[in-house]
C-alpha cells in the first residue's frame, strides 16, 4: 500500500484544495444531465459565473425533448443554488419558456449575505460586461442582497430558501428525482451552482463547538473591547483581525512561519497594525482546545514546543472552505484526477497484452521453434489474448479505474517510441517485425510518426487556439499558437521529410551542396535548423557538415542566448515541437501540472541530462583523438534509450492526461535547463528584459496557478506583486497566467513597459 500512496501522491501531485468536479463539454458532469456552473466549475468572479448560467441555458434550450408537455408533473430544470449562477440560471430559462425550481439550502445570494455588514462586492472585470437579467454593479453587500431578493420577486421566480438537496436519483427513463426535507421533484435537467465556500472548514478541536466560536464573521462592529482570537492565515482571518483590533484587542494565530498568501494591501495593513501594537501576531501555532473564554495553543519556538493559554472571550476560525465532497459523492459527481481502481489489475492486464502482442509478432524473446507451434495458431492466439486484455483495460476505465486509463496511455506510447527506435532495434515485444509492420506506402515508421505527431499537433493546437485565443480575442495567444503550429509544419515536417530533398534534388542549395554527399545524404540534419544543442545533441558528430557545425554552434551560444535575453524561455513555448505537443495535445490537461515546493525541488533533475548530454557530446568530439570509441558508441547509445526514447517520449507523454504536458521541458529538458540558467543569469545581472508583473487586483482566485503547464503557483507573485522572472521560477513566458485571470492582474512587462498578453 505504501507504494501505491507513493505513486498516487505523484500523480495527483497536480490537484490543489481547489480541486473541482470532472466535466465535460458545456460543463456536463460524469452524471448524463447534470450541469455544473458557477465557481464550482472554475467561474472566481459574479460576471463570469453569471456568463456560465446564460451560456448553459442557451445549449440546454436548443436540446430536443427539453420541453416535454407529456410529463407535466416533470420541471424542465432544477437548479440547486441561488448565487449569481443559479438566479441568472433561473431568470435566463424563464426567458427562453423552460420550467425551472431553484433550491436553496440557506438564503437568497447566501455566500454574499454571509460576508462581513457593509463589505463592498466589485462587479469585476470592468472591461466585461455582465451577461443576463440578474442585476450586477459595484454596490455594498447590503444593497446586492435587497436587488436581488427583488428580482426574484418581480419575476416570479420559485426558489425555495432553506430546503436542501438531500438526495438525487436518475430514473430509467433519463430524468431525475430529487429529494429535500419538504418533498420530491422530478426534473429532465440539474444544474448545480451550489459554489464551494458553503462548508467553513473546521479545526477539529474541543470546545469548537461552543457559541463564542465561529466560522464566519458577520458584525464585527458589535464587539468593544474584548479579547477575540483569530485563527488564520489567509486575507479572509487577516482582514478580520484588522476590523476587529479598532475596538477590541485581538490576537492573530497562524499556524505557518510567514504570511504568503496576502494582498499587498493587507500585508502594509498588517505590518501597520502590529507596529502600533493593535494585533499581536503568534506564527507558528495550532489551536489544541478552546475554553469558556480562553484558549490553548500549541507554539513551536524553533523546535521548542509549549502550551500557552490566552484570553479569548469571541473566537474566529477563519481557515478556509472545504469542498463539499462528501454531497457530491452523494450525487454521484466525479472529481478530477481522482486515483480510483487497482494499479495491479492495470499492469496485469497491460502485461497481457504486451504478451499477447509478442505471440502475434510470433517472438517471445526470439524466434519461436516450429516445434512449439506446430499448427501456427499462436500469433492468432496472441491477437485474441491482447485484445481482451487491451478491451479489459478499457472497459475498466470507463468504469472510472483511473489506473486503467494509465496502462492503457503507457501501451500506446510504449508501442508508438519503441517501435520508433528503427528496424531491429525495437523494444520487446516488437523487436524484428513492429518497424516493418508500421511502414507503409514505401514509407518507414519514422515519416508516419512525424505524420502522426504533425496531425496530433495540428487538431489539438487548433482546439487550443480556439480556447485561449479566438474566444478570448486574445492576440497574444493566437500568434503564439499559430507560431507553434507554424513551426512544426515548416521546420519539423516539411523541411526534412520534403523540401530538403527538393533543394537537393532541384539544387536550390547551388551546384557545390547538391553533389556534395556529405551535405546532401543527411536531410536528418535539418532539425538542427532550429533544434539546438543539447536538444538536438547529433550537431556536431557523425560526420557533419561544415555548414552544420558553424550554425550548430551560431545557434546554441549565440542566437538562443540573445533570444532568451529578450524573451526567457519562450522558446518552449513558441517553437520547439517537443514544447509544441506539450502545449496542444497536453493542453486539455495542463491544469494537473505537479505543483508545490517537492515538484520545484525535482527541476534538477534537467541539469543531471544536461551534464549527461555535455559529457556524451565531448567523449563523442574526442573519441578518434583519444581512442574512446568503444565508451563514446555507448554512451550515445545509451543516451538515445534514456534520453531520446523514454525520457522525451514514453514516459512524459504517457502523462500528460495525469501531470499535464510539460513533464519533459520541465524536468528533463536539457536545453530547456540550459536556458534557465542563461535566464537566471541575465535576471541577476539586471540585463533581462523578459518579466511578468502584476497590480493590486488580485482576489486570490487560483486560476492563474491552477493553468500553468510548469506548476507555479503565479498567484503568490499576483498577491505580493512581485515581479515574476526567471531569476526565481521556471516560467516559459506562454502567457496563459496573463490569459486566464480575471481580473487582468497580470501583464508582460518587456522593455520597460508593461503589455497584456491579450493586448
């Protein structure tokens, strides 16, 4: 079991306390007609979330059989939650002629009604306009509440107010059935736009449940001069510890060594605050008990540990919000990357089918003898074994075995690199027949492999570019997709499979390079045209031309320095085909990226394959000068295994559904390393023009750290603005941080000037 917690930690390494319920297009849930919206499906701010809702209610109205006369006792919709989403829901259905009910577990715009008396709600970002009836403008809690409580009643929508959904069962015939503590309703759809701050997580400490013990703070102006415990270390406990230390004396607990997860603003607040002694700050404490008007807290003093009593006539535990898991397990609701079914039954079932293959290929670690297979049955036998086993793994995925799905990435990865490897020298089970059976048309594998990675690149990076460009009108992301793609289909495609051929054959190069052979025979030195060494490490050996040393040299310690100089490591980002699949193909799941401090800590593993590729290329340089043959022929070979076939391609690629796509660029990547330390240096140096930067607007969202592909976490440089560079992350500059806030915290600050990404 230990083994399997390892290697499930790893893998959802990604996840963060935001996880979110797994959806599908149009924010379908795993449950068939059960839509999710609102910030639980990703929508920080009202507008956006208010956006979802018309959005949902347009495709859902366009959908046959959703007004079915037939069923009268049978609601068009139930919507569970009257937030922004769900009220925008309702009055956007009642427009389009849909019958919908709106439950709600507590009060109309709960979440808003529960914030601090007078607390200013922002109608964010200014530059959107709202989408919907549901009014929206910058306004105090107060006024938002009595709005909306108003157009519910002017437009006769039937929300029910403090009835929750207890239970929900999906009938045969497609609708659903749900129940509350008043009654049952049937519906043809669900929307659930419940939010995920409804459930004020919990110290789990006695006395907790006492009166003077709260979770949230409604009227801090009704407490004068007492003492009040705060317990958090998030702006939410922060800014309550500042409202309440005008008239009482307040103590702040927080059980981290430094607060990183402030506002700006805050901070200067806080620091403010603490120099005229209003608040008195205990880092580095747990709360063990609450007392009748007091509290005991646990402090570590440097790895001393004591117990301290403080007064404590209120309590407020402001530490965040769960996600209410345990009710939408109870619906049924799928969260994403959640690690269900057995690892053992998919390296079983995986092992069966490599077996099977192996008999197919009639080779179990060589030629099989007639005698053992005197009828020949056994490739057919072989073929039938790893189809069921192949079948198996896919049926258990679709049962929602997570580990199957794995398995079955890894065969198609394993099957499509290690046959790659070149006629004879494919890896097990394919060895002597997979090259030659994946050749066709007088063409090898290699060239349908490039075919195969082109197309990949090109229907997946259309799809993204759709996503983060066009329908965000985001110029910056359209240029970088279209140069990505570009890239690929010119320099990773054309060039060598076609047009270096016709330059030779047509002596586009001129007379001299055309009829030399040693320029002439190696159009697989035209990658090098772009992919610099260490990426490309062959540059400079196998007997090169003299016209490829000098650019492979021009490349590597010239324009890739100049460019980085400008740019960091956009590179990645924007031209390299390894980086370009990344972020096509592994776009969809970028939001898995390995985040948090042992993630960083594994970048250094690149710089290990940079020394390996440095080490390799020089025994290669020298091997006919001090007679290394034998170790320089093994150390390329065993670099091309390592390196080129599992490293570059089996294993990240295998991943990228379960850690995103940036797997490879960010831990192995030896030009990639070689980038960061070119970045590193000219950021320490001053010289760097390449920065991102952010304003005062940030609300803590998470989405721009939730969206890196190299794990991040942006939102900490937005919350403190501090500069965002190179000299302290491993950003390769694709803008998507930029893309995706909502608030428009974020900017490129290249050349001095500050520039959005979608500018």
């Amino acid at each position: 079991m230990k083994f399997r917690d390892r290697l499930t930690n790893l893998l959802s390494s990604g996840s963060t306390d935001q996880r979110r319920p797994e959806l599908r297009k149009n924010n379908e849930s795993n449950v068939k007609g059960l839509y999710i919206i609102g910030d639980l499906a990703g929508a920080p701010v009202i507008k956006l979330a208010m956006a979802q809702a018309v959005d949902l209610i347009d495709h859902l109205a366009g959908m046959p059989g959703m007004r079915n006369p037939e069923k009268p006792d049978c609601l068009d919709l139930l919507i569970v939650g009257a937030g922004a989403a769900g009220l925008n829901a309702a009055l956007a259905a009642k427009d389009q002629g849909l019958t919908a009910k709106v439950l709600e577990k507590g009060k109309i715009a709960n979440t808003i009604e529960n914030f601090p008396e007078g607390k200013w709600v922002y109608a964010e970002p200014d530059s959107t306009p709202a989408k919907g009836k549901l009014w929206l403008d910058g306004a105090r809690k107060e006024d938002l509440v009595k709005r909306w409580n108003a157009i519910v009643r002017d437009n006769r929508l039937d929300v029910q107010t403090e009835e929750p959904l207890t239970g929900l069962n999906r009938r045969k015939d497609g609708t659903f059935e749900a129940q509350t503590p008043e009654g049952t309703y049937r519906a043809h759809k669900i929307v659930l736009a419940t939010g995920q701050r409804g459930n004020p997580r919990q110290l789990g400490v006695p006395g907790e449940e006492q009166e003077h013990v709260y979770h949230r703070l409604y009227s801090p102006t009704k407490y004068r001069d007492e003492d009040i415990l705060v317990v958090g270390g998030g702006n939410s406990a922060v800014e309550a510890a500042l409202t309440l230390s005008k008239r009482n004396r307040v103590l702040l607990s927080y059980r981290g060594g430094e607060f990183t997860r402030l506002f700006k603003d805050n901070q200067q607040q806080l620091d403010q605050a603490l120099a005229e002694g209003r608040i008195e700050v205990l880092l580095n404490s747990t709360v063990n008990r609450f007392g009748a008007d007091d509290a005991t807290l646990e402090v570590d003093r440097g790895g001393h540990r004591e117990e301290v009593t403080v007064p404590a006539h209120h309590a407020f535990c402001l530490i965040g919000a769960d996600l209410p898991v345990r009710f939408l397990k109870s619906l049924g609701i799928r969260l994403e990357n959640e690690w269900v079914g057995s690892p053992w039954w998919s390296l079983l079932l995986s092992a069966a089918t490599l077996t099977g293959l192996s008999f197919l290929g009639g080779r179990l670690g060589g030629s099989m003898p007639i005698e053992l297979d005197p009828a020949g049955i056994a490739p057919l036998a072989g073929g039938l074994v790893a189809i069921a086993a192949a079948a198996g793994i896919v049926w258990s995925g679709v049962r929602g075995d997570r580990w199957s799905w794995l398995g079955l990435s890894f065969l198609v990865w394993y099957s499509i690199y290690g046959i790659k490897v070149g006629a004879g020298s494919e890896f097990w089970p394919f060895r002597g027949w997979g090259y030659e059976s994946l050749s066709f048309f007088s063409r090898p594998w290699a060239f349908w492999y490039t075919v195969m990675y082109t197309g990949l690149m090109t229907v997946f990076g259309i799809g993204a570019l759709k996503r983060w460009g066009i329908d965000r009108k985001d110029k910056f992301q359209i240029w970088r997709y279209t140069s990505l793609l570009a890239f690929q289909w010119i320099f990773f495609f054309l060039i060598p499979e076609f047009l270096f051929q016709w330059a030779i054959k047509y002596q586009w190069v001129g007379e001299a390079l055309a009829n030399d052979p040693q320029f002439a025979e190696q159009a697989w030195r035209s990658y090098g045209i772009v992919y610099a060494w260490p990426l490309f490490i062959y540059t400079w050996f196998y007997d090169p031309h003299q016209i490829w040393v000098i650019w492979g040299v021009l490349l590597t310690f010239a324009l890739i320095p100049l460019f980085v100089l400008f740019h960091g490591k956009r590179y990645c980002s924007w031209i390299c085909g390894c980086g370009g699949l990344a972020e096509t193909f592994g776009d969809r799941w970028r939001h898995l990226a390995p985040k948090g401090r042992q993630a960083e800590k594994l970048e250094w593993m690149g710089l290990v394959v940079l020394v390996f590729a440095t080490l390799v290329t020089l025994a290669l340089l020298a091997k006919d000068t001090y007679g290394l043959i034998k170790t320089a022929d093994w150390s390329i070979y065993l670099y091309r295994i390592l390196v080129d076939v599992w490293l570059v391609g089996i294993l990240p690629v295998t991943v990228y559904p379960f850690m995103g796509g940036k797997v490879w660029c960010r831990y192995w990547c030896p030009l990639a390393k070689m980038m960061q330390i070119f970045s590193k240096g000219f950021t320490l140096l001053g010289l760097s023009r390449f920065h991102i930067v952010a304003n005062d607007k940030c609300i803590a969202c998470n989405e721009c750290s939730r969206n890196c592909q190299v794990g991040i976490d942006v939102m900490q440089y937005a919350l403190k603005q501090e500069t965002l560079d190179n000299g302290t992350s491993s950003c390769i500059g694709c803008g998507v941080c930029v893309s995706v806030c909502p608030m428009d915290t974020l900017s490129f600050d290249n050349a001095g000037g500050q520039t959005a990404a979608g500018s």
